[in-house]
C-alpha cells in the first residue's frame, strides 16, 4: 500500500512539473502609441532689440515696524484699505510708558524747585558779593550750585522728549498715503523690536525693476523710452528708465535698471511680471543667433527643473530638460536643450512618460 501511495505522489510531481515547464509564456502586453500634437521651436522676430524681464513695484513702499517690545491692543486698519499720511494704524500696550512719563514729569516738578531755589540763592549772594557782604569762595559756590540745578532740569526735560518719542513706536501711523498691502500681526499677540508689522505702499506711483544682462547694460541710458508689456493682463505701456545700476556685485551678474511708468491702470498691480523692451538694436554679433522660443505652457516641471518632451528615434517621447532665459509675453527663451526647427510634444491623449510610443 505504502509503495502505491509513493508511486502516486511521484506521478503527481510528474505532472506538476511537466506542466510548467511545457506551458505557453504569455504574451508581452503591447501598449498602445499615444496621439500627440507636436510644434517646431520658432525664433523670436524681437530678439534684434534688447528686452529684459522685470516686475512692477510701487515707487513708495514700507514694512513698518516697532522698536519696543508689547502686546498689539488694537489692529486699526485691513489689507486693501486706503489709508492716509499720519493715520492711526496700529497700537501697542504702552502702560510701562505711561508710568515712565509720570515718573519723569515728577522729576521735572522736582528739578524746577531746586532750580529756582538755586537761582534765588545765587542772586542773592550775587548781590551780596556786589556789595562786599560776601566772600568770591560763597558765590562760588552758590553758583556752581546755580549750574548743576540748571543742568538738572534740562535733564529731566530731555528725558520728557525721550519718552514722548517712544510713545511714537506704539502708535504706529501711515508714513504717507497708500494702500494697506498686508498684516503681518493680529491683536493680541507680541510685537518685538525690528519686526514688520504692517505693509504700505502707493498705487499713484508705479515702477518697473528689470534686471539686463551685461552685455546689454551700456546701451541702457536714463530718460531712455521704453515699452513695458504686462503679461498677465496683455497690456503695453509707456515708461522712461529712472536708474541704471552700474554694480551687479549683490544681483547675480544681472544689472539693475528702473523704469517709471508714465500711465497707470487700475488692472497694472504692484508684483505683475512685465517684459521691458528698449529701443536698441543688439550689435550683428548678438543677433546672428536667433533666439529660440517655446510656450510657456508646454513646459514639464519637476521641482528646479524644466523640460519639454521631444521625438526620439523609432516615435518615442524623449524628456529633454532646458536651461531658459527671458520670457516674451507667453512664450520662453531657451538658452540650451532645443536648436532651432527641433519638434516637441505641444498636447498628449494620455499620459507620456520616457520611452513612450506616440503617433502624431
């Protein structure tokens, strides 16, 4: 019996292994090839005149702050409010002031009589002296006395000032009249010295700060004409440079130029990204290259970097990351990564990845 249960189980292994090493594989799922759209990379027709990209920024502007330390007991104003010069925007508690302004107020009491006591003394031995009824060692003496009581007091009024100019720290008011851009604290909590507190600026007065390149910085002149194209809102207006910065020490290589707008609109707000163009034409040798655009929505982002997919050999997406430069309106300079009439992947029905089948 012992044996036919061996022999069984035997032919049962047999069989276990003789179908798996004869059984069919099954076959390799073939995905299918995406539907794309591609483009060719264009070349910027403006690129024969020096455009920079920059950001408007309000001519005035100011983080206000405190030099004291306290609980804020009252927030007097909201971000967007209109606000004006010498306005009351927010308080701090200043008790500890109020005792050291009646401190010093007593003192000033105390400082006057001893100050008038002196005074008469001093006149009267001054009388006495005339009169040769007192010794030059007692009007000396009464006169010294005379100069430290004068001393005293114009101490105790300096120290009235110093507290009185403290109370401006905890009353913060507009330093001229803007706009309420944000609030960096809420009632109630601990305002500490050197902290921003409240954020002003102007709407009337509007810049631009653009940053160009050094080899385009020389041509740049102030009182130059400019045009200053806001993206966001498909805008162009009118502008004249303010400054020119001749160091790029703290900027990165990039110089620092200013523009003053001529014309504001309601929909131009403080921190909207612009391109600035200036009426010069780049020498022969820059604009023999022309410089190589792409939208700015077919860009592939993946933290710092930035790329495109492009067609590979055999109709594969290829991810090729880029290295840009300016922007002009919706589209982007591309410093390196893609040459001139080079397709890439504009739209995708699906999701592509590297190594992906497309058909287009």
């Amino acid at each position: 019996m012992k044996q036919i249960l061996i022999i069984l189980i035997a032919f049962s292994f047999a069989q276990v292994f003789t179908s798996c090493s004869s059984g069919e594989r099954k076959p390799v799922e073939v995905l299918d090839a995406i539907p794309v759209k591609v483009s060719k990379v264009a070349t910027g027709e403006n690129s024969r005149f020096i455009t920079a990209s920059g950001k408007v920024e309000a001519e005035n502007s100011a983080n206000l702050s405190t030099r004291m330390m306290g609980y804020v007991t009252g927030l007097k104003v909201k971000v967007g409010q209109k606000v004006s010069k010498g306005q009351l925007l927010l308080s701090i508690n200043n008790a500890d002031l109020q005792a050291k302004k009646a401190q010093v107020e007593a003192s000033i009491i105390q400082a006057e009589a001893g100050y008038n006591n002196a005074k008469k003394d001093y006149e009267r031995f001054k009388t006495l002296f005339d009169q040769k009824s007192a010794s030059q060692k007692e009007l000396d003496d009464m006169t010294a006395r005379y100069e430290m009581a004068k001393a005293g007091l114009e101490a105790a009024k300096q120290m009235k000032n110093e507290v009185i100019a403290q109370f401006s720290y905890a009353n913060i008011t507009a330093p001229f009249s803007g706009i309420v851009t944000n609030t960096f604290i809420k009632e109630g909590d601990m305002a500490n010295p050197g902290m921003p507190l409240v954020s002003v600026e102007t709407r009337s007065n509007l810049q631009v700060t653009a940053m160009v390149s050094e080899t385009d910085i020389d041509a740049i002149k102030n009182g130059m004409p400019v045009k200053v194209l806001v993206k966001s809102i498909g805008e162009e207006v009118e502008g004249k440079v303010s400054e020119v910065s001749l160091s790029a020490k703290n900027t990165g290589g990039q110089y620092l130029v200013k523009v003053n707008l001529d014309k504001v609109n309601d929909d131009i707000l403080s921190g909207m990204f612009v391109n600035v163009q200036f009426p010069v034409e780049k020498s022969d040798n820059a604009t023999a290259s022309s410089t190589v655009l792409i939208p700015e929505s077919v860009l592939i982002r993946h933290g710092q970097l930035q790329g495109v997919y492009t067609i590979g050999n055999d109709n594969v997406a290829i991810l090729r990351w880029l290295r840009l430069g300016k922007t002009y309106g919706d589209q982007v300079e591309v410093l390196s990564g893609l040459s001139a009439n080079e397709q890439y992947i504009t739209t995708a029905e699906g999701k592509l990845f590297n190594g992906a089948k497309v058909t287009f």
